[in-house]
C-alpha cells in the first residue's frame, strides 16, 4: 500500500533533503501512534459490540497472545501498571508509553510477524475483522517508517536495520530473498 500522495508528503519529497539519513534510537510518538493504528486495521478489534459482550473475534486471541508473550518480556504482571479491559487497548498503551526502542520495535516486529505469517495463512477467518490485507499493513509499515527516516524495515520475516537505502535495496533485499527462496 503506498501512503496516499497527499500535499504535505509532496512537499517534503520535492524539498531535496537526503533520503538516506536514518535514526536508531528513538520511535517517535506520532510514529508510534501510526504505526498502532495499521495494527488496528490489520488484526482488527479484539472486542466487539459494548462494555462485556464480545463476539468471537479472531482479533482477541491474538491480543492476549501478545501481552502474554510481553508480560513475562518486561517482567511485569500488566504491561502499563493499569488493568484494561480489552488486550488491544493494553497493548497499545505499552506500545505508547515504551522509553526502549529495542523492546518497542521488538513488540511491533512480533505482531507484524502474527500479520504476516498467521493472519496471511488464516485470511478467511480475519477478512471480515480486518480493514486491509497483511501486505499492504507490511508496505504501510515499511513506507511510514522510511518516510520518518527510522531505519527499520519489516522483511523476510523480521524487522531489520537499514543502513543505507542503496545498500539495503542492492544487497540485503536481494540476499534476504535468496535466503528465504523467493525469486527477486
């Protein structure tokens, strides 16, 4: 899914600066914010209707998956120190609040991967939960944060760094694809 070719991004894109300057260190809030809601539109709710009636939703499982997984990660019994009363709303507040960039990219890569690999193999039962289809969250993903400058992709099944957009493209896109068997 390419980002929608809006004034704003024209603009900076006409502006000349170098696309090939990536920061490591910190995710930016409005990134993280951005990045939450292509999670919301690719696993979908994990509640639906009001307060306590939830409906089977594919979407929950794979919430309590991820605070179970990130609980014991962070060696915590809530993510935040708040009770919610939906996963997702936990888990998105984890990701908000996170200071460490590693487990903050740690945390996105792992539901990227749950997108990726599990939702893909289970389309027919998430089509009607989801908003868009795993590879366009993938692209989304990966054009967000090459828009902000961070230099981290989604490929192959992890989240990578990139160094250098020309060396990435060259040489690492290639290699991954060779590693995983896909013609390029």
């Amino acid at each position: 899914m390419a980002l929608p070719d809006i004034f704003a991004r024209r603009k900076r894109n006409a502006s000349g600066e170098s696309r090939d300057v990536y920061s490591y260190d910190k995710i930016p809030q409005d990134l993280r914010i951005q990045v939450i809601q292509i999670f919301q539109d690719a696993i979908g709710p994990s509640r639906q209707g009001d307060g306590y009636a939830y409906l089977a939703d594919p979407g929950r499982e794979i919430y309590e998956y991820l605070i179970r997984m990130y609980r014991r990660e962070a060696k915590k019994f809530h993510l935040t120190g708040k009770t919610y009363q939906s996963p997702d709303e936990e888990f998105y507040q984890w990701i908000l609040d996170l200071d460490d960039t590693d487990l903050c990219i740690s945390a996105m890569e792992s539901a990227l991967q749950i997108i990726d690999i599990f939702i893909s193999k289970n389309w027919d039962k998430f089509r009607e939960f989801v908003k868009i289809k795993p590879e366009e969250a993938i692209s989304e993903f990966n054009g967000r944060f090459d828009e902000d400058r961070i230099g981290f992709h989604y490929e192959g099944g992890q989240i990578i760094q990139i160094d250098s957009k020309f060396l990435h493209k060259e040489v690492v896109v290639p290699a991954l694809n060779l590693i995983s068997g896909k013609k390029i």
